[in-house]
C-alpha cells in the first residue's frame, strides 16, 4: 500500500499528543479540541487523547492494522490461534488477551473502539457485538459474509452513532479521488460500460477443490470450535487457514470479496452506483464446497440522475477483458491486481483501485485539462509522526481518518453506509455464482424476483449458540 507514513522512535522529543494535536490536527480534520470535561456522557473522545482499542483477529492482516493503531492505547487483542496471534501479543505485552471476542467484551469495560480482522464469516458478529455495545468500529473488507448481515450491522450502527470504517484501504488516498474527480469532469463522456480485474486467487489460495477427507488431529494452540464460529461444524484440516479459507463457501467470499471490493470501490464511488438490477455469471467448475478457479459476473445498473445506464463485467482468476485499441503497444494493462477500463462516450480510461487515472492513448492523457481537487484529501499530520513514541510502526491514511474520526464524533471515509451497500454487489456476484443462472434482484426488498431458490442463499443458518 502506497502513501503510508513512518512513526521513527524519538525518545528525545518530550512533547505531548494533547499539545502537538492541538496545534495540527484541528486544522487538518476540521474540528475543535475540547477537554475530556466537556464531552462527558457525550460517547466521544476528544482528539486530544488516546482511543482504548482492542483487536479481534490479529494473526494475518490483524497484525498490520494493529501497528496502524499502535499510537492508541491497545488494552485488549483477540484471536483463536495462539501461535499465529503471537507476533502481535508480543507488540502489545500490556493488552489483555482473550480467546472469545464474547467474553472479552463481557470481562473488560475500557474499550473505546475495536479493531476486526477475522475470517470472513466472523465479520457481522464480532462487529454487531461491538456495535451493540457502543463501540467504533474497524472492520476489515468485506463488510459481512451475507447480505441481511450487511444491512443489520449497517443499521445498527446508524442507532448507535458510532464511527466506523471498513478496510478497502485505497478509498481515502489520492488515486480514488482522481478517478471520481476525471469521470465527474466528464473527461470520457458518459460511461455505459466498465471492465474491472484481478488475477486472484491465482497461487493465493486454492478454488475449485472439495472438502478433505483426512481428520488430521486440532494444533494444541488453536481453538477450532470458536475459529468455526457460526459455520456448520466440520472436522478441522490445515488446508482452510490461516488464509486458505477465502476459497470456502462457509467462510469466505472468493477473489470478488478479496480484491473486487478494493477494485470495484472506484467504480462504485466514481459512478454512484446503487443496487444492480440484474447479475449473470459464467464460471469454471464449481461445487458446494469452494469457489470457481475462475469467473466472469455481468452486473447490469440502472441509470442514477444524469448517468446513463451502465454494464460492470467483473473478471477474476487471471481473466481479463480485451485489450483496448486505444492502448499503446508495450503499456501494461492494470497491475499486478488487476485493474479497471472504464469505456464513455468520448474515450476510455484505465485506472487502478490506488492508482490515479490515465487517459487513453497517453496523447488524451496529455492533452487533458486535469480537473480541480473537489474531494476533501486524507493527510496523515507530520507532526503525529514526529511525536509519537513506537518503533518502525507506521500510520495510513485509511486508519488515520478513521481514529481521528472516532474522536472528533464524526463518520469515517468508507463508512457502512458506504460500505455496505459495496459488499452486497460483490455477494450478488457469488450469489450468481451460485445458482447459476441471470438473476433479477429487487434491492429494496432484498429478494431475487425470477429463481426462488436462490433466496434461500441469501441468508444463511447459524450454528446452534451463535445468533447475531
């Protein structure tokens, strides 16, 4: 990830956050310090102190958003695998640790905000139990694993008032605000047609496999029950963590959850894009047990205010759309996670989800009058870097927006009412997937109108002892 700032350890420098805050970060977020005093019984810190954060699933990705919140007090770190979870522990020697996000609420009351990394399927129920308790929250994308999740949480945290952010880290950097900024400018016109790739899940993790049949036996430091949560029981086996488990139906949301939601976000930003009206897929083998190797999903939205109508084919896999004619001979198409064609009437643009957009061919590019900035930048103060107090860490402007948020009671850049509405298009996908066939949805009423039996996917059982 670009953009990311270093937090150098300065044992020399004496100033205090309360004082070098004071003087920076009002200017830079727009609001005004205030003593603790003041807000009492208010539910908001104030920006001068430090955010009480716990971290629920801290062994993978966990692990770097927790060093993204180090200039916080972290009181409290969760995780159902002992080993996995260590390097993070070690971090952090004074937070308490917990197996079970559950208790951990239960047991210890200081917690101002939380932090969640967990596989996929824990998303909605380690959120709706900080959410319900008042707490800001940071989760990790996708948002939930189904859609009701998504609109349950979402709603919950409209009743609680709290900040919160999911992780589709490039929204508040520069490159996604270009993007919108160019297509509101109408540098290609109206846009009817959009192509977005990755090239996952490629070596990342395996699809297209059935379930085990070796019941080798649980590590002694995992906690395998609570790591299944409230997925269908199953015996334990090496091939669905720590990270393989994003190629399960049970547990986690294929290439689409993983990198179409940070790819797809551009788009979704840029092109105000509601609920689609229809979903088709085609797909290489699948099963009931992973996703497809490899897919192509055909969204269809309708036209919002004075937008036209547009098509969104999604490729995954290592698939990808045709190369435009416009595209200069030995000029890359995308990155290396792929990347977006964005097709108007007055020509085309390639853009990534963290990088800027480009006309082309580059003469267009050249050529083009670059809009002003009208979207609010997200700049992480020098002054925070030089003031605090840990090794080697480093703040992003993703984190850095949604801690300042918090204490200023104000929403984050990507907040669920953003983000949820986000992760249903890319579960429409799977759902379409699926089933198999085009589906018609009704977003409103949160139903597929022409294949009942697709319904029956969109919400999922819990396992006896879990409810949301």
């Amino acid at each position: 990830m670009k953009n990311k700032r270093k937090i150098i350890k300065d044992k020399s420098s004496r100033i205090s956050r309360r004082d070098f805050i004071a003087n920076t970060a009002a200017a830079a977020f727009g609001f005004t310090l205030v003593p603790r005093y003041v807000l009492a019984g208010s539910g908001q810190t104030p920006p001068s102190e430090k955010l009480n954060i716990a971290g629920i699933g801290i062994g993978g990705q966990g692990n770097l958003d927790m060093k993204n919140v180090g200039t916080e007090n972290v009181v409290a770190l969760c995780d159902v695998d002992d080993e996995y979870a260590a390097k993070t522990y070690n971090l952090y020697p004074q937070a308490k640790k917990y197996r079970d996000f559950r208790k951990m609420f239960d047991k210890q009351k200081d917690i101002d905000a939380v932090v969640i990394a967990t596989p996929d399927h824990i998303h909605a129920m380690a959120t709706m139990a900080a959410l319900q308790l008042g707490k800001h929250v940071f989760c990790e994308k996708p948002l939930t694993h189904t859609i009701p999740e998504a609109r349950k949480v979402t709603e919950t945290a409209r009743q609680a008032k709290v900040t919160t952010q999911m992780g589709i880290q490039a929204h508040s950097c520069e490159g996604i605000r270009l993007t919108c900024e160019y297509i509101w400018d109408g540098a290609i016109g109206p846009i009817h047609e959009v192509h977005a790739w990755t090239d996952r899940p490629g070596g990342w993790w395996p699809q297209g496999i059935d379930r085990p049949k070796e019941t080798p036996p649980i590590p002694s430091t995992l906690d395998w029950d609570l790591w299944l949560g409230p997925a269908p029981a199953r015996p334990y086996h090496p091939c669905y963590l720590p990270s393989k488990w994003r190629g399960w139906w049970d547990f986690g949301t294929g290439a689409a959850g993983d990198m179409g939601i940070h790819i797809l976000d551009p788009v979704f930003w840029a092109l105000k894009l509601g609920s689609p009206t229809s979903i088709e897929a085609t797909f290489t083998k699948v099963n009931d047990e992973t996703y497809p190797v490899a897919s192509m999903i055909y969204y269809q939205f309708p036209a919002r205010g004075d937008m036209p109508p547009v098509k969104l084919t999604w490729y995954d896999g290592g698939l990808m759309p045709a190369r435009p004619e416009e595209l200069e001979p030995g000029r890359r198409m995308g990155n290396s996670d792929g990347g977006v064609l964005y097709v108007g009437e007055k020509g085309k643009m390639l853009a990534g989800y963290a990088e800027g957009p480009r006309l082309i061919p580059e003469t267009k590019m050249r050529e083009y009058k670059k809009p002003p900035k009208t979207i609010p930048r997200i700049v992480v103060d020098e002054h925070h870097d030089q003031a605090a107090k840990y090794e080697v860490y480093y703040i992003e402007e993703h984190k850095w927006n949604w801690l300042q948020s918090c204490k200023a009671g104000k929403q984050a850049s990507a907040d669920f009412d953003y983000s949820a509405p986000l992760t249903e298009i890319v579960l429409l996908g799977n759902l379409a997937i699926r089933i198999g066939q085009k589906l018609y949805w009704d977003g409103p009423n949160m139903k597929v109108t022409n294949a009942p039996e697709a319904n029956e996917y969109i919400n999922r059982p819990y396992r006896q002892g879990w409810t949301l």
